[in-house]
C-alpha cells in the first residue's frame, strides 16, 4: 500500500504550509457548518484513504476540500487537471493518480472495523477541540479505546527516556496526583518519563492517553505492548494516532507526534530531560500553540536535568508540586473543564473564531483576513464572545482566548 514512511511526507507538507500562515485552523468556510454534517461511511472512507496517499498532508487536504466543497469523494476521483486546478503541485498530482490506484477507500474503512479502529475526521464532534484549534490539526485521527468530556481537561507529561530514580518519583507522584484531580495525562508511550506518567494516571484510576508515532496496529516500543493494551481496553483513556494501520514508526513521525501531544493538552510538563531531548521539542510545540509549559527543576551536577533547568531559565514555570500546575491553569478540578466546554457556542461563526484565537494576540484584521468573513461580522461575533467571557480585547483591537 505504499504507507510507511508515507505520513512523514505528508506532515511537511503540512508543516511547511502552517509555517507560510496558509493552513487555516478549521474547515474553509465553503465547507458550511463542519461540525453539524456528520459523514457518511462513504465519505470518510476517502478521508482514510486520503490519509494513506504519501504527500498529502493538512495544506494538500485543506486545498482539496476547497476546490471540491468538502467533498473528498469527488477528489478522490477526479482527473489530472481537476487535480492541479484545486492548486496540488504537479508532482503530487501524479504521485497522487499512482497511488490512487493502489487503493481501495472501501477495503481501507473495512480493515479499521477489523482492527477496531476508529477514523476520526475534522468534521467529527469527537475530534478533540483544542487539537483542531492547531493549524497543521491532523485531518484524520486514528482513535482505539475512548475519549471522555473530561480528556478536554488534560496535562501532557513528557521527558527523557533513561530517568534517574529522581525523575521516576517525580513523574509518578505529579502524574497520579493529576490524575486524582482528574487531569487527563497525555504521553507518548516511549519508554522511561511516558511509560511511568502512563502507568501512574492508570494506577490512580484516572485517564490517560498516548499519542503513537506509528500505526495502531502496532504499539512501540514493543515492551509498552501490555501497557498500550491496558490503555485501550480499560476505559480509562485511548490510543491516538494520525498515522495510519502498516505505518512503522520511522524517526521522522517523533516530532510531528510530539505536536499532537502538546495539541491535546492545556499545557506540557517536562518532569527531566537532557539537553537534547524529544521532550524539548514538544515543550516548543506547546509555547507555539499557546500553551502554558512546566518544569521539574533537577540536579545542576546531572547531564539528564540539564533540558529542564534550560526551560525554567528560558521562562517555564518551575514545579515543586501539583499546586503549582493547577494554581498557574487556574484550574482544581475536571469539572471546571467540564463546565467551560458546556458554554461553548452553538453558533457557527463563534466556532470558526474562537479556532483561529489561542493565547497570542491577533489582530481583528487578521482575523477578518483568515475567517473570509465581513468585517461587520468579525466584529459583531468578537464582541458577543467578549461579553460571554471567552475571548478578551489585549490592546487595540488585538484578542486572545480568556483561558
């Protein structure tokens, strides 16, 4: 099927377009209310096989449902020159028509039901919101086991894979305590600072989740087997990947999961990591996304400490306590979450503005530039969601979200 390797293709295609400002947060507006059109199986059998071309990645699927109104039914197949019309590179287009022929949309939905599987797609109300609210959100995500209202409420908890007996107890104590607040915990079931964050939210009895680099047909590393089975069969938390199933985890696929991680989560806790470290990486990704970062301060003798105490002087908040975390979110438990998810809009044009705010200022022009929307509308909607507390004004005419 052409699919290792294939998703790495993909996420730079993505990557490359968010960094340009040319991949909006959610669906072209030509797309109507997303989120109120549940799909057909048919239809999200092309956003699967979609996924599995090598090359097309969030910028080449936001071009497409542009250019065939939402319809990936009709991209899948359409000609060469409907292809390059929707604006794909002529290379992608042909590499797209060899792969295309390869694949059967319908065979691809019935191997996730095999596999249980599910395909979760951007104009699905499961998608977690504050992943969609990323400019590169992936465009299909691959679930097994649950997601919960309350995984809205989460906290990513990442670091090195070779821990001292400092960071294990670090880890597990900040973890299970979070998960007893009910934090959900969000990791990369990688071994050492992962598998302990994973095991400890588990162990306390709440939730947790973990973002592979692979397909979910397979788990790695494969030690994390009966971990990554307890996970997805436990109903206390889910495996999550953009990577379709056959999709080894090449080094390529580390950061683009480390993105998803930080996506997922209010904020990203570093409890040791060295100077070069993945977590490092997912640290940035948060502070991108406008995510709050954390660090567990270390020993300035031990080369494992040194990426933490790099983050706190660069301005990550220092963490001796689970207080600290929850004190800096202003958040004590799940169901202050909870609460903030229920107030969120009905209204469409909300939506598609409160997906194109985070925690840095933008412009009510460049909202007005990236929306497609009338000014007058842009204006009227930004102060509808000011006076309902979910946005604030930070300047003249600059927003941000208010949490």
């Amino acid at each position: 099927m052409g699919t290792m390797g294939a998703m790495g293709d993909a996420m730079d295609d993505g990557m490359a377009d968010a960094a340009s400002g040319n991949v909006p947060a959610s669906l072209p507006a030509s797309s109507g209310d997303c989120y109120a059109l549940p799909l057909s199986d048919e239809e999200r059998a092309y956003w699967v096989a979609f996924s599995r071309i090598r090359g097309i990645g969030p910028a080449s699927f936001k071009k497409l449902l542009n250019s065939f109104h939402g319809e990936l039914a009709a991209a899948w197949k359409a000609g060469r020159a409907e292809l390059l019309y929707a604006g794909l590179p002529a290379r992608l287009v042909e590499s797209l028509l060899r792969q295309r022929s390869l694949i059967d949309p319908e065979a691809e939905l019935a191997r996730l039901q095999d596999l249980d599987i599910e395909a979760l797609t951007l104009r699905d109300q499961l998608y977690p919101p504050a992943l969609r609210r990323l400019s590169d959100a992936p465009p299909v995500l691959y679930l097994r086991g649950q997601l919960s209202p309350g995984d809205h409420c989460a906290l990513a908890i990442v670091g090195t894979r070779r821990m001292s007996a400092y960071g294990k107890l670090a880890t597990e104590r900040l973890a299970s305590e979070l998960a007893r607040h009910g934090v959900t915990i969000v990791s990369g079931l990688a071994l050492g600072v992962d598998t302990a964050a994973h095991t400890a939210a588990l162990a306390a009895g709440g939730r947790t989740i973990a973002v592979l680099a692979c397909g979910l047909d397979q788990a790695y590393p494969g030690s994390n087997v009966q971990l990554a089975r307890r996970i997805a069969t436990s109903g206390q938390g889910a495996l999550l990947s953009e990577y379709p199933p056959g999709v080894y985890p090449d080094s390529g696929n580390f950061p683009a999961r480390n993105r998803i991680i930080a996506g997922l989560a209010l904020g990203v806790l570093v409890t040791e990591a060295p100077q070069k470290s993945g977590a490092l990486i997912t640290a940035r990704y948060a502070l991108e996304a406008g995510r709050d970062v954390f660090a567990v301060p270390g020993n300035m003798f031990s080369r494992g400490s040194e990426g933490v105490n790099r983050l706190i002087q660069d301005g990550a908040h220092l963490i001796t306590g689970v207080q600290d975390i929850l004190d800096a979110l202003n958040l004590f438990t799940v169901s202050q979450c909870l609460e903030l998810q229920e107030v969120l809009p009905d209204d469409p044009l909300e939506r598609q503005l409160l997906a194109l705010l985070n925690h840095e200022p933008r412009h009510i022009d460049e909202l007005i530039r990236s929306s497609g929307l009338p000014a007058q509308s842009v204006a009227a909607t930004l102060l509808t969601l000011e006076l309902k507390g979910m946005i604030k004004q930070v300047g003249a005419m600059y927003y941000v979200l208010a949490r």
